[in-house]
C-alpha cells in the first residue's frame, strides 16, 4: 500500500535556528497518528508545512501521491486542518464562516448549507448558528473551527489540540469521532500535549524532539522498548532533559527560606 | 452588505474571463471579498470603541456607512483650504496637503488592523485558494476599504470644486485625487518599510502609535497657530506661486497639475507639474509593488507575532534590576506606605508609561492643552514679559491659567486610568487579601500625580522663579497644593474602580458627564478666588497652609476607603 502521507528528509530553519532537522515519515489510509514531542520540538512547524503554511522547506513531502511543492492546490483540497487556538474571524456567525469555507473548498452552497445545519445540530450549536461569533466561548469556537476541518470531507485530516477548551462531554463526542473517521477510511493527524488522549485515540505515535523523529510505533510497541509504562511517563523519559521529579522539588524548595 | 460595498463588489468582479486566465478563480474571489467586507462592516469605526459583548446592546452593524458619514464631515473641513491664499494655486496646494496628510494618517493604523489581517494566514491558506487568488482578493480588499475612505472625503471638494469651476475643472480634480492617493499609499508603504528596517517588530506598534500622537497634536497645532502666526489678512492674500520650495513640495504639484489641466495649454510652464503629478505616483506604485510588497506580508504577519520564536530572555543580572528604574522605587518608598498602596503606585505608573492603549488616549490630549497655552499667549497681544514680571493685570491672569490649566492634564490622565484593554486582568484584585482598598486608589493617584503633574510643576516653578524671581513661590505653592486637592477630591469622588480593570464603553452616562463638569469647575472657581487675592501675601501663605492640610487629610480619606464604601464593580472578566 502507498503511503497517504509521505516526508522524506524534510528540513527547516528559522534563520540559524534548525526546526526540523531530517523527518522522514510515511503514513497510511486509515491510521490515527498522534504527533507528541515537547515544546519547541517542530509540531507546530510539521504540521505547517503539511497544510501548506510553509513552502520554504526542504525535502520532500507528497500527499496521496502529489508533491506538495508541485501542486500546493490539489492537497490542500485534500485535507482538512483545525488550527490550535481559535483562529477565527469572530465578527461572523457561524454559518456565515463555514459558508465562506465551503466556498473557498468549492462546495455547492447547497450542500453546504445542508452539510453545516447538520454539524452545527450535532454539536449542540443549532441555536447559536446565526449568532457572532465574538460572544462564544472558547468550546464552542472549538466546535466551529472542527467542523470547518470536516465540511469538505477531506480524506486526511490534521488536528492541533481539538479538544481545548471543549467540556468532558464534547470530548468524548470527538473521540468518538476520530475512531468513526479512522474506521471510514480517513487519515487523522492528532498533535497534542494530552498524553492519556494520544495513548486512547491514535493507533500510532510519533514522538519528535529537537526537530527528529525519536520514537515512532504503536503504544505496545513503545512499551515493549521503554517498558510497561504510561505513555506520559515514556514521554518524560524520552525527552526530559533532567529529572521531572527535581523541578518539583524545586518549586517546593522555593517556599523555603 | 450596503449599497456601496455592493457596488464596488460587481464592479471589481465584473471581469472573470480574465481572472481565470490569470488563474485566479472568481467565486474564490468573490467569496473572500464578501467575507471581508462583512466583517468590516461590523468592526466598529474607533479601534478602542464598543468592544462591549452584552446582548442588550446593540452588535455593530452598518460600521462603514457611519465611518464614511465622518469621513465626509472631515472632508468638509478641508474646505477652509479655499479660504486660504490669494490664488487657486494656493487654495489647491493646502488642499492636497490636507488630503494626503489626514489620508495617511487614517490609513496607517488601518494597514495593521483592518487591511493586513494575519489571521487570514491561518484561515484561508490552508485552504485550496491559489496565491493569486488570495493576493488579488487583498489588494481588491484594499482598493474597496481606500476608495471607501477617499469618496467621501473628497466629496466636498469636488463639489466646490465643480461649483466654481465647472466641468474642466471637475474632471481634473478627480483623476489628481486618484492620483495623490496612490501617491499616498506609497508614502505609508515606504514609512512601514522605513520603520520596519530601523526597528523590530515589537518596537513598530508603539512606534505607529506615537506616530499617530504626534500628527494629532501637529494637525490640531498647524491648525490653531498657522492662522495666528502669520495674520489673517497676510493668509488670504498668501501665494505659493513665488516660493521656491514649493517646487518639490508634492501637494503643489497636484495643484498646478489642476490648474495645466483646464486649458492644457503645451506652452504653459506648469505642463512641467502636469508630468510630475501623473509620472510620480505611477512610479511610486510599481516600487511599492517591486519593492516593498514581497518581504511587506511577512514582515507584517510578524508583527501580529506568531509566538513561534521565544522572547529573549534577558540575561544580564543588571537588565533584571532595571526593569524598575531607581528614581521611581525611591519615590514610591518616599511617598507611599509600604504593601498595597506602594505595589499600586509602582503598578500605576509602569502601566501609565508602557500602556498604548493608555498613551493614545492620554498624550493627544495633553498635546492639545499644550497647543491651547500656547494660542493662549500669543492671542493676548497686549501681553508683555515686563506684565508677568509685575505681577500685574494680565500677567497675573496669564500665570494663574497656566499654574490651573494643568489640572485638566491631570484629569484627562485620572479619568483614563481605569480603562484599559486588558481589563480581564484585574482580577488581580479581587483575588488577593486586600484589606483596605483605598490603598489601590491613593496609590494610583499618587503615581498619577508624579507621572503627570511633578514635571509639568518642575517647569513651570523653574520658569516663573526665573521670570518672576522667589517672591512667586507663595503662590506656586498655593497652586500647587490646590491642584493636589482637586485630583484627590476628583478622585475621592469618581474613581469607582480599580486602575486599568474596566473595559472601555463610549457611552456616556448622565452622570458622568455631569461629573466631569464638576471636575472642570472646581479648578475654574479655585483660579478666580486665587486671581483675586494673589496680592495678598499673608493670606496666600494662610491658604497655602490650609490647602496643604485638607490635601492631607483627602488623601487620607481616600486611602482610608474601605469595601463598602467603594462602588464594588463586578469583576467584569
């Protein structure tokens, strides 16, 4: 089976500061993969490049077989993106959003419009679908900047922590949904500093740090290497530079005098 | 959607045969186009204004059709450029200064906040939008948001101008307004581009800000003074004609532009303006287009900040230190008591000095007085410095304005000081164990005394001892203090929150305003009953020593303020 997703030494700096430094990557249809590595460990830049955000990098990265440097247009329209923070233009509503991006996917305004009155239900947004989006709270931007991922269904989809912000219930709506899309065939690439969800939701994690790939598998393969240990406690172990435990200690010595 | 963006919509849409040839898709176009100008219909016209979310007011709708309103009352101002100067020449020139200068200005802080939007990064370029696509739709965006600005505000121009001279003179007036526009993008693209190579990107808001302060004050300044300066009657009878600067001053050249264009007369020496007015902007728009435009995106996009690079941390131990500079810690331990009135005082006056948001609202206004002091004196012919030095007649009316103009520098600073934008912030106070409230205010009010008021004071004291000599300082002192009460007194009085904790509302309440009333006419009185026993030295020193009490015993009162008594505002968080 051909990779969905495939880097190949892709490379990136910030001026003299080198972000990525050599990913390789090949990903498959219907895979779940949590994207983990600290802060500053080129997430945020990986997964830019992969929407099209930065092109200058180096290396190559092809998705569903189209270089991206080739055809930026093509795979953007193939994927669907959710943005850490809520990056919205909050004087719209809801509606009025979502329209906008169905266009800009080239949707038909009926579709659409029928595909968005149906996920905003879902959500719980139905009333609110005609109401500014300056008055939301930060779940329910959340809900919206989700569905404008979905619209288009696209066959690969890139989640920034979705679940910020989100209560305990819409949590468990959206992990229901990223097992459902998995099952349908979909690609999901879920970054996230939430080891317990990562470790639920994805059926491969990738751990990068410093700008390389350090630890790449399922979460038994992981623990069959790092030992019968939480996921969190394999992130530590990987990518804590000193004892977790020190800094504690630390702090708690800061009330001293 | 009203009426004009709907226009300017089918307009620029109208040629989609070649939009797609040049691989640009028109519903793409079309739909951010529409996105974009919704949502500038619904940002309110002042930055800072009506940022309020309750439901009970009313969402803002129809912003553009109010801005243009306004847009087109300053055009009307413009106007009085044609009461200037003896010939039309004249009378165009100061109207093209005009327009390109409150042009710029307008537009400058709307590049950051409105036309240059680096969410659009986020939300439309991930999607399958080609870049020309994308950057067309910007520039059209641009073009429509310039247009909206630059009709109304040439509106009352071109209908003098087509009043008095018809047609032939209706006609040039148009193409030269379009051109002296585009000239004036270019100006604003090469001040960013300027800025932005002096400076970092943090540094270039505050910069823009303080830009704004000075245009403010200058404008308001030319306006008052100009006229004053040089005499009524030598401004209608002036003629640019003569003067040689005049030749590469660019206004002058979209006015003698006008003026070749009505007869177009080859031989005229003014066919030399003609060229100038059409060949400069031209240029101007492909260097900003060759030039500034490619690295002008990012370079913008970087000062919104992504948050991708980290602040540098300082290292050095001394920079630590020096975030509080000495002379102010000294000051604090001088006057105020150790805990919350000393950490409110140090707060206050840190934020008064850093806040934009606090500044913009703040110097113009002192800039202002400034200006109306000035216009004060030289408006008092009669004055002269042997008066002041008498202590006589009009000297002494001269000196008291001066010594009590200062409490509205300082009520203008007392009454922003509990607005900010990060108003969320405050519930730093209701989550700390703060006993006695009133600390949070004398603190502030003090620091707001020594921000606002102790340099001015030091100015004046120096001058008046130096024109004047020591036998001033009984009155100085009275003024002083009495200035001192007033703010207190202002301040026991209105100050119903804690500094930089309430959100900015444009409403004016009842109250308020009648508030502020009273603030200007408590100085007012106080310099009339000071005016009158100014001679007087035994009682100036007996009042001076009251005055000085019953600010003591003010401050007390308001440091002394306790919860009940404060007007508990709901944490508005």
């Amino acid at each position: 089976m051909d990779p969905i997703i495939s880097l190949k030494n892709v490379y990136k700096n910030y001026g003299d500061k080198k972000v990525l430094k050599g990913i390789n990557l090949d990903i498959y249809p219907g895979q779940v993969i949590g994207y983990i590595g600290p802060n500053g460990a080129g997430k945020s830049t990986t997964v830019k490049i992969l929407c099209g955000l930065i092109s200058d990098y180096e290396g190559e990265v092809s998705i569903e077989g189209i270089n991206l440097k080739v055809d930026p247009i093509a795979v953007k329209a193939r994927i669907g993106y959710v943005p850490e923070l809520a990056e919205l233009y909050d004087v719209l509503t809801p509606a009025e959003f979502l329209g906008f991006m169905g266009e800009l996917y080239n949707m038909p305004k009926e579709l659409a419009t029928d595909r968005i009155a149906k996920m905003l239900a879902a959500f719980g947004l139905e009333a609110n679908m005609h109401q500014r989006m300056d008055t939301f709270s930060k779940g329910m931007r959340q809900k919206v900047l989700i569905s404008s991922g979905l619209l288009h269904n696209p066959d690969i989809i890139i989640l920034d922590e979705p679940l910020s912000g989100l209560d305990a219930n819409s949590v468990i709506i959206v992990k229901n949904l990223i097992s459902k899309l998995a099952k349908d065939g979909k690609t999901i690439f879920y970054c996230s500093h939430m080891m317990d969800v990562v470790e639920k939701v994805s059926d491969r994690i990738v751990l990068i740090n410093e700008g390389t790939v350090i630890a790449d598998g399922s979460f038994e393969e992981l623990q069959q290497q790092q030992g019968n240990i939480s996921l969190e406690k394999i992130f530590a172990q990987m990518t804590g530079k000193e004892s977790l435990s020190d800094a504690a200690d630390q702090l708690m010595n800061a009330f001293g005098k | 959607m009203n009426i004009f963006n709907r226009f300017f919509l089918r307009l620029l849409l109208a040629p989609t045969g070649l939009y797609r040839r040049i691989g640009v898709n028109p519903l793409h176009l079309r739909a951010i186009l529409i996105a974009k100008l919704t949502m500038d219909d619904r940002r309110p016209a002042g930055l800072h204004q009506m940022r309020r979310k309750k439901e009970k007011e009313k969402p803002t709708t129809g912003a553009t059709l109010g801005t243009m309103f306004f847009t087109a009352l300053m055009g009307c101002f413009f106007l009085f450029s044609f009461g200037v100067g003896g010939d039309a020449m004249t009378q165009y020139t100061f109207y093209f200064s005009f327009y390109i200068f409150i042009l710029a200005s307008t537009l400058i802080s709307d590049f950051t906040s409105v036309l240059i939007d680096v969410r659009d990064n986020m939300i439309i370029l991930p999607k399958p939008v080609t870049d020309k696509t994308f950057l067309l739709g910007r520039l059209f965006h641009i073009i429509i948001h310039v247009a909206k600005l630059v009709l109304p505000m040439t509106l009352p121009g071109m209908i003098y101008t087509g009043i008095i001279s018809g047609i032939p003179g209706l006609l040039p007036f148009m193409v030269l307004v379009l051109l002296a526009s585009l000239f004036t993008i270019f100006l604003i693209n090469a001040l960013y581009v300027f800025i932005l190579k002096v400076t970092t990107p943090e540094k270039f808001k505050n910069i823009i800000s303080n830009f704004q302060i000075f245009i403010a004050i200058l404008f308001y300044g030319g306006y008052q003074l100009l006229p004053r300066l040089m005499g009524k009657t030598a401004l209608e009878g002036y003629s640019l004609t003569s003067a040689k600067w005049a030749v590469v001053y660019p206004p002058y050249w979209f006015a003698a532009s006008w003026q070749y264009m009505k007869t177009f007369d080859l031989a005229s020496p003014l066919v030399i303006y003609f060229v100038l007015s059409i060949i400069i902007p031209v240029l101007s728009v492909w260097v900003v287009i060759k030039y500034f435009a490619p690295s002008f995106n990012q370079k913008l996009s970087m000062i919104s900040g992504s948050g991708d690079e980290p602040v540098a941390a300082k290292t050095n131990s001394k920079d630590i230190l020096s975030t509080t500079s000495s002379y102010i810690t000294s000051v604090a331990n001088w006057l105020t008591e150790k805990g919350a009135e000393r950490m409110a005082f140090l707060f206050t006056y840190k934020m008064m000095g850093r806040s934009r948001d606090f500044k913009m609202k703040v110097y113009p206004a002192l800039g202002y007085l400034a200006v109306f002091v000035v216009v004060m004196f030289l408006n008092n012919k009669k004055l002269s410095l042997a008066q002041i030095q008498q202590e006589t007649g009009q000297g002494k009316f001269v000196f008291i304005s001066i010594i009590y103009f200062c409490s509205f520098a300082l009520s203008t600073a007392l009454g922003q000081l509990t607005f900010s934008d990060k108003y969320k912030a405050g519930w730093i106070y209701y989550v700390t164990p703060i006993h006695n409230p009133g600390r949070m205010y004398s603190g502030a009010v003090k620091a707001t005394i020594i921000k606002f008021y102790v340099p001015l004071v030091a100015i004046i004291f120096c001058t008046a001892i130096a024109i004047v000599g020591p036998k001033v300082i009984p009155n100085l002192l009275l003024g002083f203090f009495n200035q001192v009460l007033i703010t207190i007194l202002t301040a026991y009085l209105t100050l119903n929150a804690f500094p930089f904790s309430v959100q900015q509302s444009t409403s004016m309440k009842g109250g308020k305003f009648i508030k502020g009333l009273f603030a200007l006419a408590i100085p007012i009185m106080l310099a009339i009953v000071h005016y009158f026993i100014y001679s007087y030295l035994i009682v100036i020193i007996m009042l001076c020593l009251l005055s000085g009490i019953a600010t003591w015993l003010m401050m007390d009162a308001l440091k002394n303020k306790n919860w009940e008594q404060v007007y508990a505002r709901e944490y508005e968080g």
